[in-house]
C-alpha cells in the first residue's frame, strides 16, 4: 500500500500546478501581442462568406485571394501536395495587397520587400491549391458581421512575426 504524500509537499505540487496554467495563459497573450509589436503588417484581400455563430456571436468568415492558388506556384517539382501539410507562401506586394509569388514544403530565402505567410494545404487537385492560414475567421462587435458581409471585398491588416505567428489587426472595406 502507498504511503500518502504529505501535506505540504501536496500543497506544493498544487501551487507549482496553478503556476504552470498561469505562465501558459501569461505566454500565449504574450505572443499575440509579440506578433503585433514586432510583426511585419501586410493587406490581404478577401471576401466575407458567414457572419453570425449562435455560440460566439459575430464574426465574418474570411476566404482570401491567397486561399485558392493555380498549381504553378507550387514550388516543389516531382512532388504533389498533400492534405494538412504544412507550407510556405511567399507574398509580395501587388496593388495595395499582397499576392501570392510560390507554395514551398519549407521556408525559402526572400527579398525584403516580400514576405512568407505559413498555411495548411486543405485541398489540391490538378489545377489548384487550397490553403489556409488559421486567419479565417475574425470576430467583430455584435451587429457588424451583417454591415461587413454585404461588402464585395475587403481588406485585412494582418501582422506576421518573424518566427511565423500571424495575426489580424484590422479589417476594412475595400475601396
């Protein structure tokens, strides 16, 4: 039979337990804001898609221009994409947002004016990839998913970290 533990080492495995759950909380905000302070700021373009979760509230589903990409910009010959693999988009600026240049397996050397931007394949086919970059889904104050949903367009403020960590800081109408 074990003999129990005693009382104050019991109370130390509690407290190094509660510190432990207070320091992760502590880092994952750290990182948010981490990505914000010292991430780069690109504008996606994309369309709103859903606006309303009974559970959530408001938000607009995002699909970007940079989701659905014609199979040249995959970048690894010999090889096809595979589903939730990770990849590498490299982007650079073109008419006030950043399009899509090539889908690496792994991050390449690029110029300073471009950027990578890492997503997940959902989806390829013979013409096509789909991605996704964990940037799909943006809640907003309760009434505005509507007013954002009726727009065309929009576009997305999204700050990337130099250790691959996105964020969406801002979404706009597209003008």
């Amino acid at each position: 039979m074990a003999t129990p533990l005693p009382l104050v080492r019991r109370h130390r495995l509690v407290l190094l337990a509660v510190a432990v759950q207070i320091l992760f909380i502590l880092g994952v905000a750290a990182a948010g804001y981490a990505t914000t302070a010292w991430g780069r700021t690109i504008r996606l373009r994309t369309t709103p898609v859903d606006p309303r979760d009974l559970l959530y509230g408001d938000y607009v589903r995002l699909t970007y221009t940079i989701s659905q990409l014609p199979i040249r910009l995959w970048r690894e010959p010999g090889r096809g994409a595979k589903a939730n693999e990770p990849v590498y988009v490299v982007l650079q600026p073109a008419g006030g947002a950043y399009e899509a240049l090539g889908v690496y397996v792994a991050a390449p050397p690029i110029e300073p004016r471009q950027v990578i931007l890492r997503g997940w394949v959902t989806n390829s086919w013979r013409h096509g990839l789909r991605l996704r970059y964990g940037l799909e889904r943006y809640y907003v104050p309760e009434g505005l998913g509507r007013a954002l949903e009726k727009r065309p367009s929009l576009l997305v403020q999204v700050s990337i970290a130099p250790w691959g960590q996105a964020r969406i800081t801002e979404v706009k109408p597209d003008n």
